[in-house]
C-alpha cells in the first residue's frame, strides 16, 4: 500500500511560493510573521473559513488598538494579500479597513563632520561597511550581500544586484576606499582558500544557479565581500556556508560609536544613505543623478532631501539675519 505524502502546511506553501517568485529572505521572514500573527488573531482559524472581513479586522486593531505606523499595516496588508493570491488563490475584494495614519517623514542626516566622527569609532570590518554606506549610499542589506565580482576597482564603480524592488544599479565606489577594501578582499580570500582546503568554501547562489553551474558557488568570484565570521547552515536551505555578517552586527557597532559622541541625533545605519544623498545635493549635483545613484524609481522620492538641506527654513535667510 503506497502511502499519500502529507500536504504541505500553510506557512511551507507561503515560504514556497515567495521563493519561486525570487523574493528577498528578509521579506520571506516578514510575510509569515505577518501571516502568523493573521493566524492567531483569529484564534488559528484557517485564512480559507475566513475573508475581507476578518482582514479588515486585523488591519484595524492594527491601526487603533496597536497604533502602528502606516508603513507598518501596509506592510501586513501586502503579506496577507499575497497569501490569498499567490498562495490559496482566492480573490479578495477591496479591503477597507481603518486606516493608519501616513505622516510626513523628514530623515535624519548627519553633517560630513558629524558622519566622519561617528565612522572613526566605529572598529573592525563593521567601519568599512558603513564607509560604502555613506560613500555609496548603499543600503545595509545591498552592503552585505555585496560579491566579489560586484566591486569593480577598475572603473571605480560598485554594481548593486537586485536590490529593493529586484532593481539593479550602478553606484560609485569612493577612492578613498578603494586600497582599503582591496586589502580586505586579500584576507577574505585567504579565508577562502583555507575554507576550501576544509571542505567548505560554497555560498548560495540565486536563481538556481548553483544547479545550472555546479562548481560556480566554490569561485571565488561568488564569494561575500563581508562574509561571516563563522560556517552555518544556509539560511534558505542545508548548505553549510559562511554566509554574509549579519545585519545586527554592523547595527550594534554604530549604536556604540553613538554612545561615544555629543551627536544628539537619533542615528542608524540608513542615516548614512540619508546622509550621502543630502550632501551630493549641497555639492551641486542632478537631482536626476542622485536619483539614479539612489535607485528610487520615483525622483519624488529623491526630493526628500531637498527639504533636509543644511539650509534651515527651506533656505530662506532670516530677518534677524540680515
């Protein structure tokens, strides 16, 4: 008697189809927190027994009860969505829920001296990686999974793969950096080499490469800029690697470079990316230009900075100035 296969629980399905469609790992994690606490807020009642009410629901305690930001609930509205769509095949017709409130963001940026002060105290590779941060205006996540053959010292150019939105872009690759991360890709390869000699030494690829070139994931062109200070298991499959440093890593490191100034700013890792794109404009470059280098797909998304100038009262001189 040939015994049927178990089907495949609900989060498996979701985790499933999000990889076919190429998604992020970051947004693969988010979408089923965000479908697991759906779940559980209906008290484990199956997402097929339920619909367009019982997302309103949600969204709406979401919104009154839990006072998130709007980011946040269309956030849980995305992930919801795509589980009936992609994954159940289900319609949902026009989700109106009690909507968050949308604010006007203004981000924080750092002088070119504030931003140097902080990077100073900032120790080990975790300085380097906020250096592209702030000389590339790369995002955390497009930093750490930089590869090998993505820096191109020659043009002095850096190549983002797949960032937000699965776009990719050309960005520029500070000079003053460039001897610095050529001594560091020196130690990584030794590690590589050494990894190799164990047994190791493969990374993950996209797009199911690895199965398409068996041996390409063992090159040392593939390899992480920043890899990870120890060989775990891929999270995304059974591969023991060295997978990228984590995010945290680099997160804790500026948070106590912080500590260690009078900045009174609320500092993270994206305020570099805030901060490269402010100062280029008071440098006098194209709006289009930073746009491009940014990789926003809307250059309204860009004029942001325009209103974050080093230029108090939308650079209008003050009477008591005058």
């Amino acid at each position: 008697m040939v015994m049927e296969p178990r089907p495949k629980k609900l989060l498996d399905q979701l985790r499933e189809v999000i990889r076919l469609k190429h998604y992020a790992y970051r947004t693969e994690e988010t979408y089923v927190q965000w479908v697991k606490r759906f779940i559980l807020f209906h008290e484990k009642r199956h997402p097929r027994e339920m619909g367009r009410a019982e997302i309103e629901a949600f969204l709406s305690d979401l919104a009154v009860h839990q006072q998130v930001a709007a980011s946040t609930q269309n956030q849980a509205l995305n992930a919801i969505l795509f589980l009936y769509r992609e994954v159940l095949s289900l319609d949902v017709a026009e989700v109106n829920a009690i909507r968050a409130k949308r604010t006007q963001y203004l981000p924080t940026v750092l002088t070119p001296q504030e931003a140097k002060e902080v990077i100073q105290n900032i120790g080990g590779v975790q300085q380097l990686v906020v250096k592209l941060l702030y000389g590339a205006g790369l995002r955390l996540c497009e930093g750490l999974r930089l590869r090998v053959k993505d820096v191109d010292f020659a043009q002095h150019q850096i190549l983002v793969r797949d960032g937000k939105g699965s776009k990719s872009r050309v960005t520029m690759l500070p000079i003053s950096v460039s001897e610095e991360l050529r001594d560091h890709l020196v130690r990584v390869k030794r590690q590589h080499q050494q990894d190799l000699g164990r047994g190791f030494g493969a990374v993950p690829l996209p797009y199911a490469l690895d199965r398409k070139y068996p041996n390409a994931n063992r090159d040392w062109v593939w390899q992480f800029v920043f890899p990870s200070s120890q060989i775990a298991k891929d999270p995304r499959g059974e591969l023991m690697c060295r997978y990228h440093l984590h995010e945290s890593s680099v997160q804790k490191a500026v948070k106590q470079a912080l500590r260690g100034t009078k900045i009174p700013k609320r500092v993270g890792c994206h305020t570099f990316r805030h901060s490269f794109a402010t100062h280029l404009l008071e440098s006098g470059y194209d709006i289009r230009t930073i746009q491009e280098l940014l990789g926003h797909k809307d250059v309204k998304t860009t004029m942001i900075y325009t209103h974050v100038l080093n230029r108090g009262g939308r650079g209008v001189q003050s009477p008591l100035d005058s």
